[in-house]
C-alpha cells in the first residue's frame, strides 16, 4: 500500500470515530428503554419460550432514498439447535474489505458493475467481477437486470445489523 493511501486511509478511519463521537451505541438502560425488547419478552412468555430467543429490527432510509423496514426474531433453543455451518459462507463472503466496500457502494447508489469498477483501489475489474459473484453467491447481492446490482431488500437491515455487532 502506498503512502498516499494508507494516509487516506487514516483519514477516513478518523472521519468514522469523529462522526461516533458522542453517538455511541448503547450498552446498557434503565426500565423503559428496551421497549422493543420488552414486547419480545412478552411474546416468549407468552409462547411459553423459557429459554428466550433473539430479535432484531431496523427502519432504514439509505442515501438514496428507499426505505425499508425489517425484523426478525427466533427462539434460542432452535438458534442453537442449528447447523452454524450453513452460515460460514455467508460470514466469509463478508469477511473481505474490497467486499464490505462494494456493499457499501451498492448501498450508497453506485449500482453499475461500470460505477464500481471506476472506483479506486479496489483491483482490476476481474477482481471486482471476482468479489461481486462470491456476494451474489451468499446471498448479500442479486443482480437486477446485466450488470447492475442490488442488496436484496431481505438483506440491507440484516447487513446493517452484522455491520453493527462487529463495528467497535
């Protein structure tokens, strides 16, 4: 990496934490704060789910303008009686920073397999294509007609959310 970059590196790094200042994401609440939790409570009392269970939600406009709203919850006892072998290839197709950066990209409006081969340090345009199918194979990406991309709509609150867990 040349200096140039790791320098602009940096400063987005530093943009990222002066943007989080002060907006932290909360680790603990008083009575009352957990109103989404409380529900989900409620419904494994009622379900008579003793074990508990796992809810995510999320209302999300993006850059350009659409908008989607999204939860799920399941029970714990079925989240750990699951194969977790089925999810590696989802996490693992994550698990690269040209690819995170693509679906950033896509998700910021840059849809066109020609918009994002024009962006600057992430490889050759076989390497994009290369990222852009391992995505498209785990489910993050669908192609919406030749050559333009999308995060499906099932996908963009559950991106965000594994974004979330692994964000500092």
């Amino acid at each position: 990496m040349e200096l140039e970059e790791r320098v602009a590196e940096l400063e987005r790094r530093l943009a990222v934490l002066e943007q989080r200042e002060g907006h932290e994401h909360p680790q603990v609440g008083s009575e009352g704060d957990f109103w989404a939790l409380e529900g989900f409570k409620e419904q494994l009392a009622a379900a008579h789910a003793a074990d508990g269970g796992v809810l995510f939600t999320g209302a999300v406009r993006l850059p350009t303008n659409e908008r989607y709203e999204w939860q799920y919850g399941t029970l714990t006892e079925s989240l750990l009686a699951e194969d977790w072998n089925r999810a590696a290839d989802s996490f693992a197709a994550l698990g690269h920073p040209v690819r995170l950066r693509l679906l950033r990209e896509i998700l910021g409006g840059r849809r066109t397999a020609a918009e994002l081969t024009e962006l600057e340090g992430l490889g050759t345009t076989g390497q994009i294509y290369h990222h852009l199918r391992l995505l498209t194979a785990a489910g993050w990406l669908h192609t919406a007609s030749r050559g333009r991309y999308e995060v499906p709509p099932v996908r963009v609150v559950p991106l965000l959310v594994a974004l979330t867990t692994a964000l500092p």
